[in-house]
C-alpha cells in the first residue's frame, strides 16, 4: 500500500521540482537527466513491475535509494539558490520605497514639519544608499561564487551520475538491462557512439537445410608416377645377377634332408658366413638344415654338375615391383621381363621329403671342389606326366623348362 501511495504521488512531486529547475536556468543535460530518473523509478516501483523477482527488485532498489538520495540534494542546492534569489529582490524593493513619495503633505506647521522630516530622511537614505549598493554588491558576489562552485558541483555529480547508470545498464547477464537502456536512451547519447554491449548466448542451431544440388565435375588431374618399391628375387644355381638387378648377398644353396618325413619343405638361399646369437652346441632335437646336391640321371646343362652342390644369388630390381615363376616355359608372359631362364627342378617323388618347385638357371654352376655324394637336399629336374595333364601340349617324361619375370 505503502508503495502503491508513492507511485502516485512522486510523479507530482518530482513534476514540481523539475519545473522549478528550469525557472533556475539549469542546464538541459540535467534536466533530461531527472526526467529519466523519475521514469526509471516510476516503472521500476510500479505494482506490475514489483511482481518481478525478488533478486531483480533487491539490486535496484538499493541503487535507486542511493540515486534518490543524490536527486534531493541537487533540490536542495536549488531550493536555497531560489531563496538568495527572493531576498535580493526584496532589498531592492526597499530601497525603491525610500525613494517613493507616496506620503501625503499637510498645511501649516504639518506641511513644514513633513517637509523636515522628509529631507531629513532622504539625507540619510542618501548617506546609506553607499553602504546599501556595497552590500548588495558583496551579495551579488557571495551569489555568482556560490552559483558557479554549485555548477561546477552538479556537473561532477552528473558526470559521476552517468558513468553509474553506464555501469548499471552494461552489467552482465541483467535480465533488465534492456529496460534500463531503454529509459536511459543509452544508444541516442554521443551521436550513437556508444560502445557495444557483452555479446549474448549462443542461439539454438537452426533446421536443417535441403541437400544441394551434385556439383560439376572437376579436371582432371596430372597423371602420377608408378610406384617403384622394387623386388627381389633367387637366382638358382647362379652366383651373379643379370644386367640391371643388384646383388644382395650370394649363399649356398639348402634344405631339409630328403628322406625326413618333417622339417621344412622350401629350398634356402643360405649366406656363406653365419652370424649366430644365443646358442647350444650339440642336437636338441629340432629341426634340421642341410647343403643341397645335384642329383642328375640326364645332364641339361652346360656343365657337369651330378652330386655337385648349387650356389646361389639374391637380386633386386628397383624399378619393378612384381615377380613370377613362370614353369613350363623358358619366356615370360607379354609385358613382363625376363630376369632368367632354366628348368624345373625339385625332390624325388619316391622320397619322404617334399619340397617346392624351383626355377634353376639354364646355366647352372656348382660350388668348386664340393663333388661328393654326401646326400642332403636333393635336386631333381621335373618332368611332365600325362593323365590329368593333358597331353598333346604336354609330353610325358619330357624334362619341363622355366623362367622369372619382373614387372
């Protein structure tokens, strides 16, 4: 109730005082300044807005208590300028009666004694007339001092006044701010130059939009490089690499024995000088290695190499990437290069031991002085068989040629 009797009475009240600050000449600034300062506590105070929540109407009513505060000292700075103003123009209407002849003059002795009486004051008006004028001088005085420190004094409390309601409107996360902004037209002061507020939440992301259109193809790029990883392949029976491909390391040809039914099945190219780790002399019971040996019936080749021991070569070629056995033939498929040609060979079949097929150099070598028929892993030239294989191409008994291609 208490609060619903001010909201109607203070508009009259501060309506009042603002029209007397314009009877004073006070500036426009501070005028406009108390008329936004009775609107921001008309809204603020009033029942609907009193229905916000209880930490909005705390904050600001702290604030505006103090403002209010502020506001009635500047009335009362105003109040007493507007009295100094009222008794210097009644001084001044004395002395306009001194010099106003408004008695009336009688006959006679009256009209002489009125006469003296007369000029007799008016000897002593005019004799105080100085001093008079010297007091209202020294008034008029202690007036502009005193209208000019309390000038200056309201411009400090407008200045002061101004940054608070700045700091007021520009406080983070107010759900008021906008209310304050707008009663203060925050954004019309200094031409609009005002600096912009913290930036707010990020919004909700949006719907969704329809898939665009396929765009244009694009051109076409250069053509790269091949891929050049190189590869490797053995050279059986051979201690050198052909034109092109680089040696890797030259061994002696190995394997498992032929008449063990396990072990391994493949043919080793195994390096000449061993380098071991962690060893124990004598048999474990593992597996086995052993040198391999030429084992020919029917010699093909250009030397006689019948319980002679093949060596071996590794090569790499760098610019090719693929290589291929190619058996049954001594040429390689169209686009391939050839690295060698030979024959087939491979164990016995009546042997226990199986091992895989191999490509061995048309010109064989063996390893010098290893002629002696110590066994091992033994080579024998492949030969066709008819039944599966269909003969006509193939001829059975007849020894089968090979070679290795790179690509």
């Amino acid at each position: 109730m208490l609060i619903l009797t001010w909201w109607m009475f203070f508009p009259m009240i501060s309506g009042y005082y603002i029209s007397q600050l314009f009877s004073c000449g006070i500036s426009e600034r501070l005028i406009c300044f108390c008329v936004k300062f009775n609107g921001l506590f008309v809204v603020l105070t009033h029942p609907v807005a009193m229905k916000a929540s209880p930490t909005v109407i705390t904050r600001y009513s702290l604030r505006l208590v103090a403002l209010f505060v502020m506001y009635c000292a500047i009335l009362v700075h105003l109040s007493a300028t507007n009295e100094i103003r009222s008794e210097q123009s009644q001084r001044e209407q004395i002395v306009d009666r001194v010099f106003d002849d408004g008695a009336k003059i009688g006959d006679g002795e009256k009209r002489t004694l009125l006469h003296r009486q007369r000029k007799s004051a008016k000897n002593n008006v005019m004799a105080s007339l100085s001093e008079v004028q010297k007091r209202l001088r020294a008034i008029e005085e202690r007036h502009n001092k005193s209208a000019s420190l309390m000038e200056k004094r309201l411009q400090e409390m407008e200045k002061r006044f101004i940054k608070r309601l700045d700091a007021l409107v520009q406080t983070p996360h107010s759900s008021d701010s906008s209310l304050l902004s707008y009663l203060l037209v925050r954004d019309g002061r200094n031409n609009g130059q005002q600096s912009m507020g913290p930036p707010g939440p990020p919004g909700k992301p949006g719907v969704r939009g329809p898939k665009g259109d396929k765009g244009a193809e694009g051109v076409k790029g250069d053509k790269g490089q091949a891929a050049s990883s190189g590869v490797k392949y053995v050279r059986w029976g051979k201690t050198s690499c052909p034109n092109g491909a680089q040696i890797v390391y030259k061994g002696i040809m190995g394997g498992e024995y032929y008449n063990h039914p396990g072990g391994g099945v493949n043919y080793l190219c195994l390096p000449k000088t061993p380098k071991y780790d962690r060893y124990k002399d004598g048999h474990q019971g593992g597996g086995y290695v052993y040198g391999a040996e030429y084992e020919l019936s029917f010699n093909p080749f250009k030397k006689s190499l019948n319980e002679h021991d093949p060596p071996c070569v590794v090569c790499f070629v760098k610019s090719r990437g693929s290589m291929l056995m190619m058996p049954a033939r001594n040429d390689c498929p169209t686009g391939w290069t050839e690295e060698y040609h030979g024959y087939l060979m491979s164990a016995y079949y009546g042997h226990k031991k199986q091992s895989d097929f191999i490509c061995v150099d048309k010109d064989a070598e063996s390893i010098p002085g290893s002629q002696a028929n110590k066994n091992g892993a033994l080579l024998y030239l492949v030969e066709g068989q008819c039944g599966s294989l269909p003969c006509g191409p193939y001829v059975s008994g007849r020894e089968l040629t090979c070679a290795v291609c790179t690509k």
